[in-house]
C-alpha cells in the first residue's frame, strides 16, 4: 500500500515480475515531477481523504476457481483496476464489491497503462471517475429472479418449465433477459456469476 498524491494504491498480484513492473511505472510517474512517493498512510490523514485504488492481478482461471476475497468485499468509494483475460472481463461486470471498476487486457501497452495512472495521479476527480465503470446492475424481475434463482439451484430450462408451469420459450426469455443485465453471453457464464450472487446481495 502506498499513497502518490491524493491517491492510495494497494496492489494484488502473486505474479513479482508483473507487480515489480507496474511499480516501476509509478517510479517513472513521479520522478518525471519529483512527485514523492510514501508508503502507508500518513497518520495525519484519514482514508477518506484519498481517491482509493486496488490494482488486481487476475489468473485466467480465478474467475471458475475462487475470486480473490478483496473483489467480493463491500467497498465504498473505492475504485479497482483488474487486470484480467478478455474472456473474463464481461464476467467480472457487476460481481465485484467495488463502485468503479476498470478491466484491462493482460497484454496491454506500457504506455497506454503508464498514462492511465498519470490520469489517476494527477487528474481531477472526474477525470479519474472517466477511467473506471459503475458496478451496479439493472435490478431482475420478479419472474428473471425466480428462473434465475432455479437455474442456481442446478435446473436446466426444461426442469425450470416443469416445475413452475411457465412456458419453455417464457422460461428461455426471462433467463436471457436476466443474462443481458449481468452483460453475460451463456448460460455457463451465467452460472459463475450466479454462485456469487448471495454474497454481494445481487438480488436486492
């Protein structure tokens, strides 16, 4: 954790060459201006006082196995870049805990990332907010929650039909309905998303 200006950095990455690079970023940010660069919180200033940022470093399958504990926590105010796979991207859209997330190819270019934290370091608030996306999502139908939350429970759409009397193709609209606000494309997809759902109150 390490504060540059009025931002707070904490960085999330197993991967020491990838976290040893984007620290070298920030040293090159702030030498450019003589920009001091202090780790920790200075006692004087309370969290509140910073624009709070997570860099996460995701594996390609951490989206299928286990996402990381600091994704799913309830954070207000803050903001996350995750570097992840663009499979993962559409997926991650709306889980996480943050109010502002930004994703960001692995493979992205030094210098478009180098500018993206000048932006963060030194821009103003708004400027900063225009990096990232709202989390939120468009709430679900009574109908799209109860098929969804079936779907959950491991019924596929024609054990949906059955056991609540809705037509197959009203039971296939209300799930596709429900997977474009969650800005999935498959049912699998939509599955993932789903067992994260009693965590972050997704229904409410």
């Amino acid at each position: 954790m390490f504060v540059i200006g009025s931002c707070l950095f904490s960085i999330h990455c197993e991967d020491r060459f990838f976290k040893i690079g984007l620290q070298e970023i920030f040293k090159d940010i702030c030498s450019s201006v003589k920009l001091p660069v202090n780790n920790g919180i200075p006692f004087e200033l309370e969290l509140a006082d910073y624009f709070v940022v997570d860099i996460i470093v995701l594996s390609s399958k951490a989206i299928y196995e286990k996402i990381p504990e600091q994704i799913l926590k309830k954070k207000k105010n803050h903001a996350a870049i995750i570097f992840c796979s663009d499979s993962m991207t559409h997926i991650l859209t709306g889980i996480t805990g943050y109010d502002l997330v930004s994703c960001i190819p692995m493979d992205v270019k030094l210098e478009k990332l180098a500018q993206s934290f000048c932006v963060l370091v030194f821009g103003t608030e708004g400027a900063k907010k225009s990096l990232f996306t709202k989390t939120g999502l468009a709430p679900l139908t009574c109908n799209e929650m109860r098929v969804s939350s079936l779907l959950s429970k491991g019924l596929n759409q024609h054990d949906i039909s059955q056991f609540t009397g809705i037509n197959p193709k009203t039971v296939s609209l209300h799930l596709r309905s429900a997977m474009t606000k969650f800005k999935v494309k498959t049912l699998l997809e939509y599955r993932v998303k789903l067992s994260h759902i009693d965590t972050l109150d997704g229904f409410n």
